[in-house]
C-alpha cells in the first residue's frame, strides 16, 4: 500500500475495524522496509528474533523508545537522498533527537497535516498571526522542532505576520495593523502554549487595563507543545480557554499533540476537547507494569505509529509521556478513530516539546 | 511586464538565482529552495498575480515547470 492512497481517504472516515487492516498493512510494509534499509534497526529485529509472520495487528509491531534518535542516528535512506534534518526541542544541554527526511517523506509530512488540519479549519487559507518570533525558521539548514511547527502551519496562512518580536514582546502596532486589514476575515492565530500564554495573553492582559483592546472573535488558534509549565503555574485548559476569550474573544482554540519524530502526524483537539488520531497515526496506550495494551480509560505510556515514515525507522515509538484513552469512534464531535488525554510526562522523563523546553528559562 | 517575465522573476528574486538556471529546477535542487523558500516563492507568486493557491497547489509546486501548470489551470488562468 502507498502512502499516496492513504491521503486519498478522508483524514477521521474509518472506523476501528477497517483502520486497524489499514494501519496493519502499511506498518508491516514499513517495518520490512526499515528492516532492509537501515542496518542498525535490522540488527534490533535480529536481536528480538522479530517475526513478520506473526503480526496479526499493528499493535504487536515492536516499538523503539524515542531517544534513541538521540543516540542513533537511524536512517533508511542514503546520505545523499536527504533533504532536511529536524530535531526535536531540548532545554540547554540536553542531547537531541536527530530526525533524517528525505523528499518523499518530507513531502507526505506535509500533506497529512493539511488533510488533519483543514479538517479543523476549512480548506481555505486565512490571514495568518503567528504567535513567536521570526528568528525561529532563520537557521534553515537545521530545523527545530519550534521551527518546523510554525513552517507546517504557515501553509495555512494567506498572508503572514510574526506577532513577536526577537526579544519576545508584542509587536503591538503591527498586530493592531494587521487585524484592521484583514477586518472581517477569519484569522488563524497559531503558536505553542506557553509563549501564547507569557507572551500574548499577558500583554493582551496588560494593554486591557491601559485600555487598549484587540478583538479576536474571529480567531481560531491553534496551539501545541506541551503544558508543563502552565500546570505548575495552575493554568488549566479550562482556564487557557476562559482568560484568552475574556481578554481579546478568542474563542476557537485547538491544542493539539505531536512530536518531531513523527512530524505530520499531529492529534488536533476537537470541539469537545478530545485529542483525535487520524487514520494516519494512533496512540496505544500501554501498562508500564508489563507493555500490555491498557483499557479505554487506563492510563499509561503513550506509543505512537504513524503511516509517513519512510526515510528513518520511527513508524512505531514508545514515548516518555502518559495519556488515556477515553473513546474510539464515538466522540460527539463526529470524528472516527481514538480519542485520547495526554496526562503529563512520565516522572523521571527529560523536558522536551517546544512550549516546554522553552518554559525552563521561566 | 508579461506573464512568464513575473513568473521567472518570482524565482529569481525569491532564490537569488539566474535565468539560466529555471529551466528543469526542483524542490531542494539548492539550497535556497528549501521549505522556507518555497514559502517565499509562493508569497512571490501570488503577489505577482493577485491570486491565492490552494494549499494542495502549494504542496503539489514542486518544480519549475510544474509551477506553471498549476497557474494555468482555470483557477488561477495564468497564460504563458
């Protein structure tokens, strides 16, 4: 199965039965492929003695942790076929996971966001206010994770405009500009929790009490990487949601969840607060006592496998974060598939994700 | 200033290239053609033409030649 027919399938169409064929199918295929083209994980295989012949369901696919991308670097493809090399978000001093693309998987990287995220938003492209500073995409020869978010997303965006400044301080002038252009539009607002929190809705916060006010009651935003710091301040969802519709009427707003080792791939919440795999990826939830697949509702350590990746073998990771399960195929909001609650990292885990790695310098 | 001349000079400008150059270029064939880059060129050649891509266009742009298929479809109706 390629990957191009996957894309051709409504991203929350399929129900559990068909998207597990599905997803059983391809992660086999993809498995036998990283198997043949990367020598360090056909050594793995060797050494658990894998066999293919015994995978009745993508869930008894093996799953490799995900920093060993920061120990390994683990590709499927030669070095001349690779195009782009992402890393994922560390704080100062920590090792970094090194992700190998080459066209193709670059390309379906961002193919699939545009199919999960217009699902979300509509296939039109909106003006678009990104919530951090331009010196993010700047080092182009490697990409963060930060800057790969705010690249993915700007495909969404008509016109452009980065609402901070280098120093991190609202660009209030040319957001008051902006807003008045594009007046009556729908305006997607994107950026990762914590700088949207210290940096946007503070000073929003601020200028309100000065009297100066924006309206953004025809926002929608969309925002990712890690809640951490804004549960140590005793900032809930609930709250994020509250104070930024009471301060500007920003009223539509998605987290979603994703990691760079998986890029593409990302779980956007729903309007019933639910993160949702699509049938390009999905979470399994495993009991950290033996890996066994826990129940609808059970914690436990987040795998996730995805469809895309065909340069480097991480198809299928183990993750340092615990979620739950709360539903497959039945959430009001009428998406297909599993949705699911991301708890926090596991106690002992690094700090990683682009809100958060950010958020120790607070 | 005819059509091809502002579709060429979208990507001379935006890549810093030569004319010369155009012909048969790819996505990631230099390094200026890279994601941010194909941003660039992409804001470049709507201004130029006072249209807006759909996002599959954007996607699917991924050479010289192929950029001026896609604008010549009815959508955009670009003639070279």
């Amino acid at each position: 199965m390629t990957f191009d027919e996957i894309l051709n399938i409504p991203p929350y169409s399929l129900g559990k039965t068909e998207k597990e064929k599905l997803l059983t199918e391809r992660l086999a295929e993809l498995n036998k492929l990283h198997q043949e083209n990367c020598p360090e994980y056909r050594r793995m295989m060797e050494a658990i003695d894998f066999d293919a012949q015994k995978i009745k369901s993508y869930a008894d696919l093996p799953y490799l942790p995900v920093r060993l991308f920061k120990e390994l670097e683990l590709k499927s493809v030669p070095q001349e076929d690779v195009v782009k090399t992402m890393t994922s978000s560390g704080t100062t001093g920590q090792a970094v996971s090194k992700i190998y693309l080459d066209r193709a998987t670059s390309s379906n990287q961002q193919k699939t966001m545009v199919k999960i995220v217009s699902d979300f938003t509509g296939s039109s492209r909106m003006p678009m206010i990104i919530i951090d500073c331009p010196s993010v995409v700047k080092n182009r020869a490697m990409f963060s994770a930060r800057g790969a978010g705010i690249l993915g997303f700007s495909i969404f965006g008509s016109k452009k405009i980065y609402a901070l400044d280098d120093d991190m301080k609202l660009d209030v002038e040319g957001v008051r500009n902006f807003l008045d252009q594009y007046q009556g539009q729908r305006i997607l607002l994107f950026g990762f929790t914590f700088m949207i929190w210290q940096h946007f809705y503070k000073e929003l916060l601020r200028l309100k009490e000065e009297g100066v006010t924006f309206d953004l009651s025809n926002g929608i935003l969309i925002h990712g990487g890690g809640w951490k710091k804004l549960i140590s301040e005793a900032v809930s969802h609930d709250e994020f949601h509250q104070k930024l519709k009471a301060v500007c009427g920003l009223e539509h707003i998605h987290d979603y969840y994703g990691m760079v080792e998986q890029t593409g791939c990302i779980y956007m919440e729903c309007e019933c607060g639910h993160l949702h795999a699509s049938i390009f990826s999905d979470v399994i939830v495993r009991r950290p006592i033996d890996f066994s697949e826990a129940d609808i509702g059970e914690p436990g350590i987040i795998q996730v496998v995805s469809t895309i990746p065909e340069s480097y073998p991480g198809h299928s990771l183990l993750t340092e974060d615990e979620g739950v399960i709360e539903g497959i195929d039945d959430c009001p909001c009428g998406r297909k598939g599993k949705y699911f609650k991301i708890n926090g990292r596991l106690k002992n885990a690094e700090i990683r994700g682009c809100s958060d790695t950010y958020a120790t310098k607070f | 200033m005819s059509n091809i001349e502002k579709y060429n000079n979208a990507f001379i400008e935006t890549f810093e290239i030569t004319e010369d150059q155009l012909a048969g270029l790819k996505y990631q064939d230099i390094a200026a053609w890279d994601s941010v880059g194909h941003m660039g060129l992409i804001a470049a050649l709507e201004d130029a033409f006072d249209i807006m891509m759909d996002t599959d266009d954007i996607i699917d742009l991924s050479s010289y030649e192929k950029g001026k298929e896609i604008l010549a479809k009815d959508e955009y109706g670009v003639e070279f």
